[in-house]
C-alpha cells in the first residue's frame, strides 16, 4: 500500500485576477468549481480611513461631527462605530465575503 506517484488528479487549477487584481485560484474537479482568494490581515488594520462598502471608494472625514460620509452615495458612519464595531479601514475591507458578510460580522457579539 502506497501512494501512486504519478497519478493524474481530477482536479486542475487555475489563476485568474479578481476585478482589485488579487489572485483568485480556481479549483476545478469532479465536485464542481472552487475559487480561493487569500485573505490578508492587514487590509482589516485600522488605518485611519473609511471606505464605503457600496461605492468602494474612499470617505470624507468630518471632524467636528466626528464621521466619516461617502462622497458618491452619502453613506454615513460614526467615529464611535467604528471604535465599537469595526469599519473599512480599505478598500478590500469593503467587499463583502463568500458569505455575503463583511469582515467585522464574523466578530458579533450578538450570537
């Protein structure tokens, strides 16, 4: 008993660029299409910034009121939400995941 060294495998592998030009590997096998993006810890940093999560663009900062308002499609959010639930602090930061929830939900308390 052993592993067969040079067996094909059913699956191939693919790498395209997402549209923020990041890798995307794309696994192909008998159980369908599998695409893999590598989530970098950094892009989720406070960094100073906001970035709205619709427009992904880059917030105007507002210091006597204390938030940050997009200037394509107003979107608003308050210093002290981002200190007590997170933010956009980039612009990769403001893409939804797989699961159609941004980076800071996976944290809730709520649960």
């Amino acid at each position: 008993m052993g592993f067969k060294k040079n067996k094909k495998s059913d699956i191939t592998e693919t790498v395209v660029k997402n549209d923020r030009g990041e890798e995307v590997h794309v696994l192909d096998g008998p159980d369908g299409i599998v695409e893999v993006e590598r989530v970098h810890m950094k892009d989720f940093l406070p960094t100073g910034e906001e970035w709205c999560p619709h427009c992904h663009v880059q917030c105007d900062h507002y210091d006597e009121d204390e938030y940050f308002k997009c200037p394509e499609c107003g979107w608003t959010i308050t210093d002290w939400e981002i200190e007590e639930w997170g933010g956009h602090p980039t612009e990769a930061a403001s893409y939804e995941d797989d699961f159609g929830t941004n980076f800071e939900d996976a944290f809730s308390d709520d649960d």
